[in-house]
C-alpha cells in the first residue's frame, strides 16, 4: 500500500488522547487514525446534507466524532 503524508490541525487535548489510546494499544498514531477513518461507511452521493450521517457510524467512531466536535 502506498503511503501518502498528510498534516492536519487538532485540539492538544484531542491529539493528546489519540497518542495515549495508539502507545496503549501498541500502534504507530497513523494506523489509529487510519482504522477509525476506515470505519465511516461511504456516503451515496444522492443522500443530501438533511441526513444525519453520524447515525450510520459505529459506536466508536460516533463517540470520537462528538469529542472532534467538542473541541472546537
């Protein structure tokens, strides 16, 4: 799999918790943060804004979404 760099902007607090969760569970931060983006479900392009695409999340990922929200 080719591998691509990318730099994104998060609260401390949020990359704080995301680097604690990746040492606690033995993995580099990108594959954390890989498997999570994995986990949203494609989004047909006909579904419109008015839907409410956290729905269709896992748990896990719902909850992340929330605390991404809150820290803004």
């Amino acid at each position: 799999m080719a591998t691509e760099k990318l730099t994104i902007r998060l609260d401390r607090a949020l990359v704080a918790r995301a680097r604690r969760i990746a040492r606690e569970r033995g993995i580099p931060l990108s594959r954390l943060i890989a498997e999570l983006l994995q986990q949203l479900p494609e989004v047909p392009k006909q579904q419109t804004a008015t839907v409410d695409w956290k729905q269709s999340l896992p748990p896990r990922t719902r909850r992340l979404v929330g605390l991404a929200a809150g820290a803004g």
